[in-house]
C-alpha cells in the first residue's frame, strides 16, 4: 500500500487512475450486459462515454506531462 501511495501522491496521477479504471469498467460493461442494446438512450450515453473518457485522459497526460517541465 506504501507503493501506491507513493504512486498516487498527486491529483493528475490519480485523475489517471480513476479514468483509467472508468475506461476498463465502461468497456466490460458494454462488452458483458445487453442494457444498451434494451434502452437506446442509456446505450447512447454509455458509448458516448468511452471516447469522452479518452480525450479526458489525454488531457490529463498533457497535464501531467506540463507539470513535469515546471
């Protein structure tokens, strides 16, 4: 646990962590369950999600990647 602490120590490592397992969530969810398929909207919201999360964790790649340079 002294590890991730280590780890996740600041906000920009872990607004990646949480975007990175909302990312592998949202993608076995849609994967495994047949509710988008059942509820049109909720399945147009839960595939929106997926490339929403992507640019958010390119941001906060760039973020990060800023933040290293100061």
């Amino acid at each position: 646990m002294r590890y991730l602490r280590e780890i996740f120590d600041d906000w920009l490592t872990r607004a990646a962590g949480i975007n990175f397992v909302l990312i592998v969530a949202l993608v076995m969810f849609n994967v495994f369950s047949d509710l988008p398929e059942r509820y049109p909207l909720f399945g147009v919201i839960n595939f929106s999600m997926v490339p929403i999360l992507f640019i958010s964790g390119g941001i906060i790649f760039v973020l990060a990647i800023l933040k290293s340079y100061e």
